[in-house]
C-alpha cells in the first residue's frame, strides 16, 4: 500500500526503531509510547485491520501471537505484559495495517477501560 504508514516502515521509507524482522513480520518502537515497553508487532503484507483477514491468514496470526511474548520477554517484560488490537473505528484504530500493541513496564498497568 503506497501511502500507509506501517508500509513504509516496512520497505524502509520511514524510520522506525525495529526490535525484530522476519520474512512475515516486523516490531518497533511506539513512536508516542504509553508505558516504558511499548512496541508494536505487524505483519509485513498489507491486512488493514483484523476484521481483513480469512482462513489463509491463520498461520500469521498465529506466529504473531506466538512472537509477542517472546518480543516482550525480550524487551525487559520478564512478569506479563499487555497486547492489544485496536480494530475499526468502534476499537479506535488509527492506522490501518494490523498491529498488536505490546505494553509493559516494571508496575502494573492500569484498568483496561472505563467505559462512561
Ligand atoms: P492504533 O490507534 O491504530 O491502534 O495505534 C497506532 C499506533 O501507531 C499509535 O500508538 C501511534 O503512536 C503509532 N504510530 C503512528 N505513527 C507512527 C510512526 O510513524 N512510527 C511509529 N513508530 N509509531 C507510529
Ligand atoms: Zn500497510
């Protein structure tokens, strides 16, 4: 996708701080993070959000879940850590590629969401 953020980060056009690359994925660094550990984990095809995918996917996703607590262990979350899919407007997805949030840190992170 020519004009998508996570795409030029991926075929290099954007700097991003990687923390990992393989052929199907790729971690960076949360450019506005949320907590000391705050990467994210996106595939490096084009899917816009979760509700995108189909069956062919599964393996993906299933790697991506698999990578995210290796990821986080190894980015210093050694006692949990949280991962988080926004998804479409509802979710409040800003970038439209996939992306699995990973947030940490030494303490506790806060309630999940308050909803008003
Ligand atoms: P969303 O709201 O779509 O789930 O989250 C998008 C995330 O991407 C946000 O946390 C935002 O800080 C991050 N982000 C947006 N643009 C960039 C960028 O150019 N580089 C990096 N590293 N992160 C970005
Ligand atoms: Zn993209």
């Amino acid at each position: 996708m020519e004009d998508c953020i996570f795409c030029k980060i991926v075929r290099g056009e954007i700097p991003a701080s990687k923390i990992h690359e393989d052929e199907d994925t790729l971690a960076f660094l949360d450019i506005h993070p949320v907590a000391p550990v705050h990467f994210l984990l996106i595939p490096k095809q084009h899917i816009e959000s979760l509700s995108e995918t189909d069956s062919t996917h599964q393996q993906l996703l299933g790697k991506m879940m698999w990578l995210a607590p290796r990821l986080a262990a190894a980015q210093g979350c050694q006692d949990g850590f949280r991962a988080i899919i926004n998804n479409g407007r509802i979710g409040g997805q800003e970038v439209p590629h996939l992306h699995i949030h990973i947030i940490g840190g030494k303490n506790r992170l806060p309630a999940m969401i308050r909803y008003d």
